[in-house]
C-alpha cells in the first residue's frame, strides 16, 4: 500500500507541475482523439467523468457527445455505500451540484443501469501499459466496473505524463480496455 501511496504522491506532483496552457491544449488533443475512436463513435450512452482542476477537462468530449445524440452519464456518489451510480445529465451548469468533497455531480437524477453503458470514460492518477489504473484510493470506479451488468468499454483518458513502466494492481483493482492521451490511443 505504501508504494502505492508514494506513486500517488508523485503522479500528482507531475500534473501539477503542467503548465495551465499546456494542460488546456493536452486536454483538447486527447478529446479529439477519443472522440475519433469507434469506442465513442458508436456508443449511444457514455458515462464521463466531470473532471478535478487537477484532471485533464472532459468538457469537449461531453460537448461532442451531445453534438452526436448520445445520452451522457456522470457518476455520482454514494459516500455512506462507498459506491457510484450514474445519473443522466443535459446541461454542464443547471444538471451540476458540487459535492461536500469538491467534485462536480449531477445534483438529481435516477440511476441508469451499468448494463446500457456502452462507454465508461474513466479517471486515474497514473496507468501502465497493460491497463491497469491508479485512482485515487477509494475504489469507486473499480466497483463500478466490476458491476457484472457492466459489458461496455472502460477508456481512461489522462495526460501522457501519467502513464507509468508498472501500476501496482490488486485482485479488486480493474483495468481499463483502453488509455487515450494527448500522444496516443492504447488498446489492452
């Protein structure tokens, strides 16, 4: 745990030190790749995750989402269940609350089963070349994906500097059918 403790502390040294501009440009490069995948381009209803100051801006593909008619999910969670649904939204301002841990979340909404999710897009602070993700510790999203109604595609997007040799994984870690960055698309 200690290892991954300390791999967390220098992922998030590395973003933080990307300039905000390059951040803003490594978002929009990595957007327009994963929105030219046949991942999103055929799926009907994507859950993507309403990015952190500190995460690369899922903004555009949100946009472009809609822009194509596809139904767009935000993960909400349930802190007391230490479990995550996704809820429907149709607005990134009037749908949005922000929580008491500083994420934005749909403020209202029932919960759309994992089973019709066609693309899960997926944040972390650190991937390696064989899929596997470092999240932040709370294993929200490991328990999403490992819903067994869940048959869609896991795509994780980060910025190229979070991608690692190694990621420590566990038997309850999950990883991701792909990573899309600002450089380059990875299938495992």
């Amino acid at each position: 745990m200690l290892v991954k403790r300390d791999l967390r502390e220098r992922l998030r040294k590395i973003v933080s030190e990307i300039p905000p501009e390059a951040a803003q440009a490594k978002s929009a490069q990595a957007c327009e790749l994963l929105c030219a995948q046949p991942e999103f381009l055929n799926a009907q209803i994507l859950m993507v995750f309403l990015a952190l100051p500190s995460e690369l801006d899922t903004t555009q593909i949100v946009l472009r989402a809609w822009q194509d008619n596809k139904r767009v999910l935000a993960p909400r969670a349930s802190w007391s269940q230490r479990r995550m649904m996704a809820i429907e939204i149709r607005s990134l301002t009037t749908d949005l609350q922000v929580s008491e841990f500083g994420m934005r979340e749909p403020a209202s909404g029932v919960p759309i089963p994992p089973a019709i999710i066609d693309l899960v897009v997926v944040p972390g602070l650190g991937f390696d070349e064989y899929g596997n993700r470092l999240g932040r510790g709370r294993g929200f999203y490991d328990r999403f994906l490992a819903h067994p109604e869940f048959a869609g595609t896991a795509c994780a997007l980060a910025f190229e500097e979070q991608v690692c040799p190694t990621i420590p994984a566990g038997p309850l870690d999950r990883c991701v059918n792909m990573l899309v960055t600002d450089a380059k698309v990875r299938r495992f």
